[in-house]
C-alpha cells in the first residue's frame, strides 16, 4: 500500500511541467496583432509581432511534447 502513495507523491514534483496554455495564447494574441498591423499598413510591427507568435507558439509545441513524454 506505501508503493501507490510514493507514486502520487513523485508526480506531486512533475506539477510545474503542467501547461496552462499561456504560450499557445499569447501566441494567438500576438498573431492577431500581426494581422491588424499588417491591414493597417504597419509592417514593421506586423513583422515582430509575427515572430514573436512564432516564437511562443514553438516554445508551447516543445513544452506540450515534453509534456507528453513524460
């Protein structure tokens, strides 16, 4: 019965590898900014908001997918 409970205390220590989704919506945040920018003729903005996108969409895909493995 000691085994079960030192299973349910050692995923206690996995907690903080738990996605909220954060990355994934502030990706779609800054994609949206991107767009607007881009119809309003902005393309510098719309330029770094689009990298910025990609660069928390990338951050959330690698996060979920160690997420998963482990």
């Amino acid at each position: 019965m000691t085994a079960p409970m030192t299973t349910l205390a050692s995923l206690g220590d996995l907690l903080p590898l738990l996605l909220s989704g954060d990355f994934l919506y502030y990706g779609l945040v800054f994609f949206v900014v991107a767009l607007v920018a881009g119809v309003a003729g902005m393309r510098g903005v719309a330029g770094i908001s689009m990298e910025i996108a990609k660069i928390l969409v990338g951050i959330f895909l690698i996060l979920a997918i160690i997420s998963l493995l482990l």
